[in-house]
C-alpha cells in the first residue's frame, strides 16, 4: 500500500487527489478495501529519506509504525508489514515499538527487516558513510537476534499464579536480562514489554543477495522477493530452505511470497494499452525501450523481437543497490527463450507483471500456487485505490470459487493466519 500505488506515475489519477500518500483517509480507505478482499496483511515499505526523483510519486513518506498503529485502531483483522531498518535504529527500541504494537493490534504485527542500501538515508543519521553489503548483513543479523532475544526476555505467563498474596508478578525466571555483547551491540535487557497475543511479531525479510538468503533462512517467516519465472521460484524456494535447515530450523515453516503487479481490464488488449500508459508511454514500442534502458541495453541495437541471453543482464554481489531485479531477469531469460517484447511483459518494476483480463490474471496466479512453488502472493496495484478495488472486485471471487483466497479471518492473529509455529515453547523448555 505503498503512497498513490506501485507505478511511478499514480499520482496525478484522476479518481484521486494528487497528494494523497500524505492523507490518514487515503490509507484508511485502501486498508478497508484489502480487509473488504480478506487480505491477509497490508505492508508498506521504507526508506527514511526523499528519493532523488521528483517527476513520480513521492514512494515513502509516513511512518510505518505510527501509520499502522492508527490503522489498527480503525481496521480489525487485517495484519501489518513494518518496515524498518537493522542500520539505522536501536534494537532495544525498535523492539518496544512493535511489540507494543503487536499487544494494541492484537497479535497483528510482522517486521520486515531491511539493511538500508540507500548512501541518502546513511547522511540523514550521521558523518559515516553508508557500511559495505557485508558489514550491513552483519549488523543486520545480530540486531534480529537481539530483538529477538528481548522479545523473549519477559515472559508472564511464567509466573504460575502472580494474583497470590506476596508472589511477585515477575522474578528472575520470567523476566530474564539477556546480557547481549556483540560485534555492533552491548544490550542488558530484559525487554519491558512482555509476550504478546502472538508470542512476538512475525519476521519478513527482502534480500536477494546470498547475504540476505542466508539472513532469511536464519530468520525469516515470510520472504518477499522478485521472481518472475516458475523455475527461478521454484529454485529458490529450495535454495531459502535449503539455508533455513543448514541453520536448524524447520523448512517448512517459511512463507514464500513474491510480489506480483496486477493490471486487469475487460480485454487483455485494453490491459496492455493501460500497462503502457502507466509507464508514460505512447505505444509498446516506446514501453519495450524504456525497459531495455532500464538494464543498460539499447532495443534498436538488440531488436525487438532477437531472444535475449542471460549474459545482458549482469550484476555485482559486492555492489551497494539492491541485485535481486536483476538477478530475476537474469534468471528467467536463462529458463524461457525471451525477447524483449516479451520481457517488457512479464516484469514491472522488477516484480512479476500479470496482464489481462480477470480470468486471465486469476489462472496466472493460480499456476505457480497450484504447483506448490509459491505460498501467496504480495500484490502490488499500480494505482491506489483504483486497481485495488478492481482486484477485489474481479480477481478475489476466481480465487475464492478456485479454493485458493479465504472468505473471512478465522484466526485471530498473523502467526495463526499463517501458520507459523509458536517458538515460545521451544524457548521456554530450552531455558528451563
């Protein structure tokens, strides 16, 4: 739900005021069509600073965490992706935020955790430069594993019976200092926000480097990442389990849930004339250019329609930006005889791109859903609310009538929602 919507052109829609990724109403109003759609979770992302970009919408602007405690207020059932850096915040607080949060919302909370990339973000907290890929995905690990930890730290219903005459309502073995001394943080503990609905928040996590693989095997419930063919999910599904068992946890307890853009039209010509519109482009020849320039290449040099190879899409593990875009390119190019029409297709963004009309798009989720190389989807509108509503309205009841989308909020919190194993009870025996 991030701002006016996914394209970088949302902002002057018509059905909207331009200025809306800074209006409480307009959030209210997506946040209600998502749980009116039984969404599992809205997430916004973050960067604390003003991109660079000035001729699209403004992509961050309000606080995940103050937004969605005012959301939660006004919005039941629907759980909430914050995200908020391991670089640039404390552990110790950032874990009282959420788990505040988590007790007001009642078990709703999830934490996306990013190492910030961005050199605009490292001069808005300091001289220092922003840290290499691998210190960051150093910090990054310990400070979830002192969250985590806090999180832990103070347990109630340890206590047997705190209501009896001269029990106290914690002691030594309920509320535990967790005397953490590390490469980046000296944390004593224990937290003073207790266990919540859900035990703690669940944890999200984005990277696409090897670093971050490993950082959401070790940790991750759910993975948002960018995956655009079937076989490049279904390799790293196996390759983020295959990390989450080499750090000795259950495999099959990770989400995966890569993000997808919808543009749905009553005709799949219509969708594609929308999809390029919402580029600012005039026809699809100014589209597939655009997406070429995107990766360094020149369309008229290439051709429109010569399959590319996978050697035209390159990138760095060691580089400071984000590579999981173009890894993803990269890899469905070696797995499908592409051309670039055809890509400018298949990616938005960097994120899987399903055009057409709503059966169309519903069978295109269904697919990889079906054959078990996903488990959801994060959804991506182009334009809020306009294609949000649309969604709700034309998609969800195919997946609904599929057997693939719920109908209601049985469970009460994300973690249920998600089945996502307690881990208190492990903890609690390990420490007893």
């Amino acid at each position: 739900m991030n701002s006016t919507g996914y394209s970088g052109q949302s902002w002057p829609d018509a059905a909207g005021r331009w200025d809306r990724f800074v209006s409480f109403d307009h959030y209210l109003e997506v946040a209600r069509l998502a749980h009116q759609g039984t969404f599992d979770a809205v997430f916004l992302s973050d960067h604390p600073a003003l991109q660079a970009v000035n001729t699209a919408r403004p992509l961050h602007s309000l606080d995940p965490i103050v937004l969605f405690t005012a959301l939660a207020a006004r919005v039941p059932d629907i759980g909430f992706v914050i995200t908020a850096s391991s670089s640039y915040n404390s552990p110790y607080n950032l874990a009282r935020r959420l788990a505040s949060l988590d007790h007001i919302s009642g078990g709703r909370v999830i934490w996306n955790v990013v190492s910030s990339f961005n050199p605009d973000i490292a001069a808005n907290f300091g001289a220092a430069p922003l840290p290499p890929r691998a210190e960051r995905y150093r910090r990054a690990d310990e400070f979830v594993d002192v969250v985590k930890k806090l999180w832990h730290s103070w347990d109630l219903h340890a206590i047997t019976d705190p209501q009896r005459p001269g029990d106290p309502l914690w002691d030594d073995f309920s509320a535990r200092p967790i005397d953490h001394h590390g490469e980046f943080f000296d944390v004593r503990g224990p937290l003073n926000v207790p266990l919540g609905p859900q035990s703690h928040p669940l944890i999200a996590q984005a990277g696409a480097s090897d670093a971050g693989i490993d950082l959401a095997g070790r940790h991750a419930d759910l993975v948002y990442a960018s995956l655009l063919g079937k076989q490049a999910a279904r390799e790293f599904g196996d390759h983020l389990r295959a990390r989450a068992t080499a750090h000795g946890r259950d495999p099959g307890a990770i989400r995966l849930l890569p993000g997808l853009v919808p543009i749905v039209a009553d005709t799949a010509e219509q969708a594609r004339r929308r999809h390029e519109q919402l580029n600012g482009h005039a026809d699809e020849a100014e589209l597939v250019t655009a997406v070429a320039a995107r990766f360094g290449l020149v369309a008229a040099e290439i051709g429109f329609d010569t399959v590319l190879v996978p050697e035209l899409f390159t990138f760095d593990e060691d580089q400071q930006g984000p590579i999981g875009f173009t890894r993803a390119v990269r890899d469905l190019v070696a797995a499908e005889p592409l051309t670039l029409r055809q890509l400018a297709r298949r990616a938005e963004g960097g994120h899987r791109l399903v055009v057409g009309t709503p059966d169309q798009v519903a069978e295109q989720i269904l697919d990889w859903w079906r054959a078990g190389v996903v488990d959801g989807y994060t959804v991506q509108p182009p334009v809020l609310t306009d294609d949000l509503r649309l969604f709700v309205r034309d998609v969800i009841p195919l997946l609904r009538a599929a057997g693939a989308f719920a109908t209601d909020y049985p469970e009460s919190t994300v973690r249920s929602r998600f089945d996502i194993p307690d881990p208190v009870a492990a903890h609690t025996t390990a420490t007893v």
